[in-house]
C-alpha cells in the first residue's frame, strides 16, 4: 500500500460491488490504490489469504493492516476514523 492513499483495495474489472464502493469512496474523498487481482498472481494469493481461500472483491486493506471484504461505506469510514 503506498502511503499517498488512505486504503488499498482489490478488485476486478468486472465487479460491480467494486464499482461501487470505488465510487462511494470518491464521493467521500477517501483516497485508494486499487488492484487487479487477475492481473497481479500476488495480489489475488493475498485476497485468498484473507478470505479463507476466496478471491473475494472488493477487499480493502487498512494502514494498519486490516483487511475487510465487501465493506460498506460506513464501515471503510469507521475504520478510517472519520
């Protein structure tokens, strides 16, 4: 995760819950770094690793190294502290 976001999130091109969320995320001014995971191998071994297996999208990794799958808004903003 590059410290100029606030989150990292994995995704697909193809995911409307992604869709979403990214721009939930840009309404609220939350800044992200997003990742294909069927572009990068080690990004979706990272999904998996935090999803029981699963290549579950949208994930967000947190700065302190939370990673939640499929969150709403409010939760990616509380976990911000905002």
């Amino acid at each position: 995760m590059t410290s100029e976001t606030d989150v990292t999130m994995y995704s697909t091109v193809w995911c409307g819950y992604c869709q979403r969320l990214k721009a939930q995320m840009t309404r609220e001014g939350i800044t992200f770094t997003e990742i294909d995971i069927e572009a990068d191998p080690q990004a979706a071994a990272f999904v998996e690793s935090v999803n029981g297996g699963n290549q579950t999208v949208p994930t967000v990794l947190f700065p302190d190294g939370t990673a939640v799958s499929n969150p709403p808004i409010g939760r990616v903003k509380e976990l911000l502290g905002r």
